[in-house]
C-alpha cells in the first residue's frame, strides 16, 4: 500500500508535462509500483487534480460504483458518467518521472506554470500554488475542526 504525505514544488512545462517530484516517486517504488501508472482526475470538490496510484483508483472506483446500478438507474448512470469524465491513466516516463497531464484537467485546475505537490494520503493532490494558497484552511480554522472532529469520538 502506497501513502503519500508531504509537499514538494514544481513547474509545468512548455509540453505540459510535470515532473513527478522524487519523494512521491520513493514512495510509490517503497509500495511496489515500480511501472508508475497512475490515474489523474478533477478533484471533485476542490480546484485541484487528484493523482491515484493505478490499483488504489481502481479499488476507490469500485467501491463507489458497488452503491449505483449505472445499468438500470439513470440518475446513477448520470452520476457514473459524471465521475468518469475526464480520469485519465498515464505511465510516468522515464528516470524523471515526467506526466503529460491533458490540457483540458490544467485547464479545470488553474494549473498555469507553477504547483504544490500535496500528500494527502492515499492520492497526491496538483495545485496551481496561488489556488492552493487560497484554499487552504487557516489555522484559527483547522484548530476548530480538529476540535470539533476530535469531540465525535
């Protein structure tokens, strides 16, 4: 099982193509994914790209299509459709781990020129670093979900 935690810059470039910062590159090899076939997608709720190793996006896909029956109900038809649109499988290449990323997703994103490579976990989130910026909870913020979440328990 791969995670990914930390943050690393980086730059798209005139191909639009982004160079997959080593530390996510480590830990994808420390999880055995050796051939860096991912999944790049819109984060469907944040201006963002969310980047899935290949088996976790399958395993995350799966899990949300085994509550819609896509086949005979067409607002979970419509929703499968939706969630589909735009999820592109790509294989890093070579030694630095370069992705072609569709114009279309940069686009979606705001992504322009300069990134933040966010770990979140399971998937890597792309940033265009100002949307990033503006995004991000304040600390006044997250010190009161934390508090909040914490009391569920």
């Amino acid at each position: 099982m791969v995670r990914f935690y930390g943050t690393a810059s980086g730059k798209l470039d005139d191909k639009g193509r982004l160079v997959l910062p080593a530390i996510f590159r480590d830990a994808m090899v420390r999880g055995g994914l050796v051939d860096m076939t991912v999944v790049v997608k819109k984060n469907v709720q944040q201006r963002c790209l969310d980047l899935f190793p290949y088996g976790e996006w399958v395993q995350r896909s799966d899990k949300v299509l085994e509550g819609l029956d896509p086949e005979l109900n067409i607002e979970d038809a419509d929703f499968w459709t939706k969630y589909n649109d735009g999820v592109f499988t790509l294989v890093a290449d070579g030694k630095l781990g370069r992705l072609n990323i569709p114009s279309q997703l940069l686009e979606d994103a705001g992504i322009t020129k300069e990134v933040v490579f966010g770990g979140v976990g399971h998937k890597i989130q792309i940033w265009d670093s100002e949307i990033r910026k503006a995004a991000l909870l304040s600390d006044e913020k997250f010190k009161e979900t934390a508090s909040r979440l914490s009391a569920r328990k």
